[in-house]
C-alpha cells in the first residue's frame, strides 16, 4: 500500500510560531505509511535539510483568488496528495477551495484567538479542524454543523530533549521568559514585578526582538536602575531551549494572548515551575489543580508569587515533580503524533 501524501502547509520557516510543532509532528510519522511535503509562501531556503528537496514546495501568491486557486490546486494534483493540513495563521480560503476542487481531504489546526466570518468560512468548507485550546470549542465551534469536525488535539513535548536537569538553589533566583520580544508577550509586566522584589532576583529574557518595544523596556530597566538584574539573551534553537532552562528556577510568561503555550510545556518537562498570565484559557488548562505551577492576574499577584516560591523550599520542590508529572502523563509528544495520525487516517477512511 502507498503512503499516504500529507502537505504540510505554513508561512515561512522564520517567523511562522508553529514551525517547530508541525515538524515534530512531521519527523514522528511512520514513514511507510505517509509520506509529508512542505509548502511555504517566503524563505524556501529556510525548509529544513531532513525534508527532501523532491518534496519542498514555493508558493508565490498574487492575491487573485481564482489564479491561486487554481495553482494550488494544480500543485495538490502534480504531487499527489491525499491530505493537506494548514498550519497557516491567516484566514485565507485559497487551500481549502482548492483542495473542495481538486477532491483532497483539508485539514487545519487553529492555533491563534482570531475569528471573523472569514474563519467560519474557512471552517465551514473544511474536511476538518483541530484545536489546540480546550475555549475554542464554545469560543468558535459550538455551531451544530461545526461540532462534528473537530477534535481537540493539545501540544505535546519530546521528553527525551526536554527533561529535568537539577538546578540548586542559590543566591541568585533566576525567572527566565523564552518567546519573542514583542507587546504581545508582555515583558514589561515581568519587569515591573522585579522592581518590588529582592535585589537577589533576576530575570532573563531571551527571543527575537522587537527595536521599539525593546527599546521601551531598556528605558523602563535604566529608569528603575535594573541593570544588573535583567538580561537579553537573544534567539535561542529549539535544540538550546534545554540547557537554558536548567539554568532557570521559574518560566514567567505575561503574554496579552496565547494558544495553548508550548514554552510552558517544555518548562515543565524540565522541571521549572511555571508563573503564567491567564492569557486566553491555555495556560490555565496547562496548569489546572495548580499542577506545576500558577496562574496569576495582575502584577502585585506575580510579585507575591514569585516571593512565595523564592522563599519556600518545601513548595518549590513539589511544583518541580508535579510540573514533570503533568507533562508526562497529559502532554506528551507522542500522544500529539498519535492523535493526528489517527485523524489523518480518519479522514481518509482508513
């Protein structure tokens, strides 16, 4: 029996969020029984090296809906495809049309709070849709003719690149944020809990960079003589992300808006307890029965928080072996590669 073709489509390899998912995904297939191509609008180049060249797709749009229909669609029907599965941020029915036209299973993940009569259209055509965030159900899917075609698939760490290495209590605390530097991941808030807490306590920082918004937190740390206590690391691989956090006793993520975070997973996989904004249901999914960690709403919360930790020994302990505990028995990687595996075989009823 042939592999079953699934196209894997994203923006780009650069700036695309998911891109680490969808190829841990991807490199968890059973190869003899699917085969995976990868189309991207912008930066071809950037497509990883495992994925052959036979299978790498360049997609140039002209914004003239039936032209890139069609092309998509002679794309779908040149390599054979059996199932596309967007991982696209956009609203955009160009996949979906082309995929009712040419008679191939579309599949979407829907990562981000967005929603417009756009998206219900994307959603209405779709074959089926996968969440990652248990509120998107009654937030967008609750319709009648929706429910039937969607299934809640939560992100899943590789516990054998996260795992817990010890990290000894010391004089200095270190809180550590890993996401970009940008307004929506709210590393302001992480700065202005510091400025009410012990000189002992540090914050590293590390991600691509926003010049403004950067520029607005350095004003804020020189302003509040905070220096010494607040670092930029920069962009850090996936294959580093690891060894950064055995180096960290908390992960603060203050995001505005998020999924379901995979940056609070990988933190708990290494066994740093997690303080995180409520920041559109994903978190607080993650952290339910505090498991691993807290929840906080507001900056006076956080700063409490992080003094509570800091100071016991005892509490901090049990987050570090439950954060590790819920990762293993709720989120990890194999149960997300197993899930879409099911649901690809579903669709084509197999």
């Amino acid at each position: 029996m042939k592999p079953i073709r699934i196209l894997y489509t994203i923006p780009n390899f650069k700036t695309a969020g998911s891109q680490n998912v969808l190829l841990s995904i991807l490199r968890g297939l059973d190869s003899e029984k699917f085969e995976a191509f990868i189309a991207v609008e912008k930066f071809p180049e950037l497509i990883p090296d495992d994925i052959p060249i036979s299978n790498q797709i360049h997609i140039q749009y002209t914004d003239k809906r039936l032209k890139d229909v069609n092309q998509f669609s002679q794309i779908l029907k040149r390599y054979g495809i059996d199932i596309c599965h967007s991982w696209d941020y956009k609203s955009t029915s160009v996949e979906v049309l082309a995929c009712r036209l040419s008679g191939v299973k579309y599949l979407y993940t829907k990562k981000n709070n967005a929603w417009s009569k756009r998206w219900l259209l994307k959603s209405i055509l779709a074959n089926h849709i996968a969440y990652d965030n248990p509120e998107m159900k009654s937030r967008f899917f609750n319709a009648f003719y929706l429910r039937s075609k969607i299934t809640f698939i939560p992100h899943g760490v590789d516990l054998n690149t996260f795992s817990v290495t010890e990290n000894q209590m010391d004089d200095v605390f270190n809180l550590c944020c890993i996401g970009n530097i940008v307004e929506n991941k709210n590393q302001k808030q992480i700065i202005d809990a510091l400025v009410n807490l012990p000189n002992n306590v540090h914050l590293n920082l590390y991600g691509k960079e926003d010049d403004a918004y950067k520029n607005q937190l350095v004003h804020f740390i020189e302003e509040n003589h905070l220096q010494k206590r607040v670092s930029f690391g920069g962009f850090v691989k996936n294959e580093d992300i690891p060894q950064i956090l055995s180096q960290q006793h908390v992960f603060v993520l203050a995001s505005m808006q998020e999924g379901l975070p995979v940056s609070i997973l990988e933190a708990l996989a290494c066994g740093v307890p997690v303080l995180s904004s409520n920041s559109g249901g994903g978190a607080a999914y993650i952290l339910q029965d505090d498991k691993g960690g807290f929840i906080f709403n507001s900056t006076n919360e956080l700063v409490e928080k992080i003094e509570i930790l800091s100071n016991n020994k005892e509490l901090y302990s049990k987050l570090k072996q439950e954060a590790v505990e819920n990762v293993k028995s709720r989120f990890s990687l194999i149960k997300e590669i197993n899930a879409y595996k099911n649901l690809y075989l579903k669709l084509i009823g197999k």
